[in-house]
C-alpha cells in the first residue's frame, strides 16, 4: 500500500498515512506526502495505524520530515502505531519529539 495523505479539520491537520511496511523503499512516497502543505495546516499526523513494519530508515524519515519543515513550527503527532511499532517508537526516545497517541 502506498503512502496516502487526507486533510481533516478544514485543512488544519495533513494526515500521512503510512502502508503495512515503513522502510527505505517509502523514502520518496514519504517525502512527497509532506512536500506541499496546504497554508492552513497547523499540524501534521502520521497514522501508522496499518504498519506491521518500521525500521531505522523509518526513524530517520520522521525526523527529516520535521527538520525540514521546522521553520513552519507545526506540531506533530504518531497516531494508531500497533503494539510492537509503538514498542520502537518507545525505545527510540521518539515520544520526545512526537506525541504519540
């Protein structure tokens, strides 16, 4: 399944929506899913709600995506993850940078 965004909340929250896997081969997918924001969009969800599987490449898009989007000063949030990606999401600090819900 391809990475697919939607706009809830007229245009305030970009939700990225990420398939079964979340590796490397998602790089461009994700990056163009946050490549042109709408105006009004004040923050951004990634809704891992159907990601059976995350690696390290994972991490590093996350964090890329905030890092080129910092001078917009959105705020973020993981959404959904199942219990094993959460456990990751958990070892790897990223509830510091996320909130994770």
């Amino acid at each position: 399944m391809a990475i697919t965004t939607e706009y809830r909340q007229q245009n305030e929250v970009l939700v990225i929506k990420t398939g079964e896997k979340f590796d490397f081969s998602k790089v461009e997918d994700f990056r163009s899913a946050y490549g042109s924001v709408n105006p009004d969009t004040r923050h951004i969800a990634v809704d891992l709600s159907n990601t059976e599987y995350m690696d390290s490449s994972a991490l590093g898009m996350l964090l890329n995506m905030q890092k080129s989007l910092k001078q917009n000063n959105y705020t973020y949030s993981i959404e959904n993850a199942r219990p094993q990606v959460a456990k990751i999401l958990q070892i790897s600090r990223f509830d510091k940078k996320f909130e994770l819900r």
